[in-house]
C-alpha cells in the first residue's frame, strides 16, 4: 500500500513539474512577443497623479462594429473576427502583424480595433473575407488616460472610466464622450497585465 502511494506520489508531482514548466514557457513566450509587437504610439504631454494627457498620430485601423453590449459580450466576438482576418482571413490568405492594444469603444453600440502596422498603407491591405470589417483612419487626437492592472472586465472598466471622468473635473479639463478601452495583453498573460480607459479631450 505504501509503495503504491508512493507511487501516486511520485507520478503526481512529475505531472505537476509538467504543467509549472508549460506555464513558465508559455509566460516567458508571452513577455518576449510583448518586446516585438508594434504599438499605437503617443507622446505624453503632461502626467497628473491618477491620469495622464496624451497625444496620438492620425493612425489606420482594423475595425469591427459589434450588435452586443458591454465588454464582456463584446471582446471575445470582436477578437475573433478581426483576429481572423489578420491570421489570413482575407482575399490573399495573407497574414498581417499583430500590434498592441487591442481598442474597444466604450458606446452601447461597441466597436473593436486593431490598429494596422504602420508600413501598411489602407490600399496594400487585402480584402476581408468578413463585410464587417472596415478601415478607419483616425485622426490624431489628444486623450486623458487611466490605466489599471489584472484582467479587465465590465464592472472595472466602468469604475475607472467614473474615476477619470471625476479627475478631469476635479482639474476643469473639458472631455468628449468618446471614451476607449484598451487591452495590452493576450488572455494567457498572467503577469504584468496592462488595460486602460481613455477619452479624446474637447
């Protein structure tokens, strides 16, 4: 008997080194790929203690606008079908960079981004197999930004939207209603993880 638990023992803390390693190597994978995707850059024009003011170039986007509302019924859905065009997708069967953050606006009627690496003009990009998909240009804009760690969800993304919305009154810094979310990470990333609520400054 003690040597068949010994056994159990045994095959238990192998199956579970297993399973440490494939989850350092999937994380350790995951940091390095961070260093090498694009991101939609911007320069910081002033930093205050809960937020800061950006400002971001004119810059062409993937889009997809979704039926669904609210973050948790939307991101999945609005993923997959724009992660499905860049992975191929398309007339050419091409496959397109990934860049980083993936964008959500925050409207009842939400629409997913993802921006379109910067060598790529809107007329060298093939054409969607999906009609949903569109490009957008946007233009350069200024935005007050708020960033939280962990994973994101509907009931965080709406607390730190109130409390950027309160900040910018409390400093008299008028705001439009075309606020963002922003998602830094892939779903397996455990550590380091990265969101953000922004709105473009009147």
């Amino acid at each position: 008997m003690a040597k068949y638990l010994k056994t159990k023992m045994k095959i238990f803390l192998i199956v579970l080194g297993v399973i440490l390693i494939g989850f350092i190597v999937v994380q350790l994978f995951a940091i390095n790929s961070q260093r090498n995707i694009e991101t939609y850059a911007y320069v910081v024009n002033k930093k205050y203690d809960t937020f800061e003011i950006r400002s971001y170039e004119e810059t062409l986007f993937t889009t997809v606008k979704l039926s669904t509302k609210g973050y948790k019924n939307s991101s999945s859905k609005g993923f997959s079908i724009l992660a499905g065009y860049i992975f191929g997708g398309n007339e050419r069967n091409e496959k397109i960079s990934m860049t980083s953050p993936v964008a959500m606006t925050l409207e009842d009627s939400m629409t997913m981004l993802f921006m379109v690496p910067k060598e790529l003009k809107k007329e060298m990009l093939p054409k969607p197999n999906q009609s949903l998909i569109k490009f957008k240009k946007e233009p350069a804009k200024t935005v007050a930004a708020i960033s939280f760690n962990g994973w994101a969800n509907d009931k965080k993304i709406e607390k730190y939207k109130q409390k950027l919305k309160s900040a910018l009154d409390a400093e008299g810094i008028a705001y439009s209603e075309r606020f963002y979310f922003l998602g830094y990470n892939a779903p397996y990333e455990v550590f380091n993880r990265k969101n953000e609520v922004i709105v473009e400054l009147r």
